[in-house]
C-alpha cells in the first residue's frame, strides 16, 4: 500500500467509496448520491492551502482515502481543519483507516498553518470512534438527533486533536 496525493484519474473511485456510504451507511449525512460534477467540485478544494487529499493506493486500486477540508468558513477558522476518512467496503479491517490517519496526522503536524483537527462521526459508528481515541483525539461533546437518514434519528459526536 501507498499513500499518494489523490488524483483526477482516482475520481471514479472516490466517488465510488463515498455513494457506498451515503446509501448503506450513516458515515455521512448526505443521503443522495453525489454526481461526478459534485465530487470534481469537492476534489477541487482540496491539495490546496490547508487542505490536502491523499488516498491509500493497493496495487493500482484506491482501498480508501483521506482529506481535511475547511471546518468553517468564517476567515478565524482557517487554522482548524476537518477530517474524513473513508475505507472501500472490500478493503475494511486491513489497517487502511489507520495508516491513512498515521500519515495524515503527521502531515498536519508539519504544516504550520494547521493547528487543530476536528472529527464529526456519527453516533453508532463505533469503530470510528476507536480510530480516532486509538490516535489521541478527545471527544469534546454530542449533539442528539441532529439528522434523519434511513429512517432513523443520528447525533454526532465531536473529536479533536491538537497538532
């Protein structure tokens, strides 16, 4: 495995591990499949300034991927980025999400226009709070049925790491 700056030709498959989620999980509170033309806009905003997007590459095959995106838009947040990491359904339990976290961990450290990392995870998503406890982000607070997806209420819970 990998990990390289993601590329235009990885779109597909980015595209690809994120509708996995949107339609048979609660990763992410989009609940309709994002277009091509949505996730190009999103992959545009990334590799730049603070927020960098890097995927796990198996033999050719994106297993997996990782970015930190604007946390807010209001210009005082500019330190503070936000994680997401998303696994392929066929590469889940390898180690993918932790050596993704691992190198995107000690790129933010390295760059100096970073100061702290923020986690949304989505309440039931145990093993997302695992990775995240297990690389030593704090939980800092829940917020209770703030979404609706599946027919089902969702809170989310809130990790940080300062870096």
């Amino acid at each position: 495995m990998i990990i390289r700056k993601a590329e235009l030709r990885d779109l597909k498959e980015l595209l690809e591990i994120y509708n996995y989620e949107v339609v048979n999980g609660t990763a992410t509170f989009d609940a309709v499949p994002q277009t091509g033309e949505e996730r190009l806009r999103w992959f545009e905003e990334h590799n730049r300034e603070n927020h960098p997007l890097y995927v796990a590459d198996v033999d050719g095959v994106v297993a997996g991927y990782v970015s930190l995106s604007e946390f807010r838009t209001k210009s005082a947040y500019f330190e503070t980025v936000e994680l997401s990491i998303y696994v392929a359904r066929d590469f889940r339990r390898q180690g993918v999400a932790s050596v993704l976290m691992e190198f995107i961990i000690d790129l933010a450290k390295k760059d100096d226009t970073i100061h702290t990392i923020v986690s949304v995870i989505t309440g039931g998503n145990d093993v997302s709070v695992r990775l995240h406890e297990k690389f030593g982000f704090n939980y800092c607070g829940s917020l209770v049925e703030v979404g609706h997806k599946h027919g089902q209420y969702i809170g989310v819970m809130y990790y940080q790491l300062m870096v």
